[in-house]
C-alpha cells in the first residue's frame, strides 16, 4: 500500500507542472527525443531532460536506447493507477450527492404536506 501511494505522490507531483502534462501530451502521439521535444518547447535541453526524469520517476514515460537517440514512450500504467483513484473518489461523492439529494427530496416533501 505505502508503494502505492509513493507512486500516487510521484504522478501526481509530475502532473502539477503544465509542461510535464504538456510533454505527455506529445508523447501520447509518439515517442520522441529530447531534441524532437526541444523543438516544441521555448526552454532549454536541460530543462527537457530534468522534466524528463521526473516523468520517468513517476513512472509516466519509459525511455529506451535507439543508437545516440534516447526516445521516451508513454506508459499507461501509472495513470491507470492514478485515474482508478481519482474515479474511486468520483463514485463516493457521487453516491454523498445522491444521499443528499434523497434527504433534501424527503424534506421538501414533508414541507409540501
């Protein structure tokens, strides 16, 4: 369980910043290098790569060796994960607004009478 959250802390804390979210966005269309993500983005090869990193600790991205080419790939995994908890939540306040929409019926009801 304590791995779990850690990686639910990691994905999301790589999802706060809109340009990790932005990069994903690629990758989703295609693995890419850093210099193909560079192209798209007005910051430095650096700051592609620590972004990078923090994807690939999250285990958002996986980044394989193609001769000098280091290309990352989306993995599903991790916001499979993090989409199960947030639906998780989905259904318990759905199921609180459902409950308070049933007492707030009841109550007009009895008002009505």
């Amino acid at each position: 369980m304590e791995a779990t959250a850690d990686r639910l802390d990691a994905v999301f804390f790589a999802l706060s910043d809109r340009t990790r979210r932005t990069i994903l966005e690629r990758l989703a269309r295609g693995a890419a290098g850093v210099n193909e993500l560079k192209d798209s983005f007005s910051i430095s090869q650096p700051a592609i790569s620590r972004h990078l990193k923090i994807l690939e600790r999250a285990q958002l991205i996986r980044r394989s060796r193609e001769a000098q080419r280091r290309p990352a790939r989306v993995e599903t995994e991790a916001i499979a994960e993090a989409t199960t908890w947030i639906e998780h939540f989905q259904q318990l306040w759905e199921a609180n607004y459902q409950r308070l929409d049933a007492l707030l019926a009841g109550e007009l009801q009895r008002h009505n009478d």
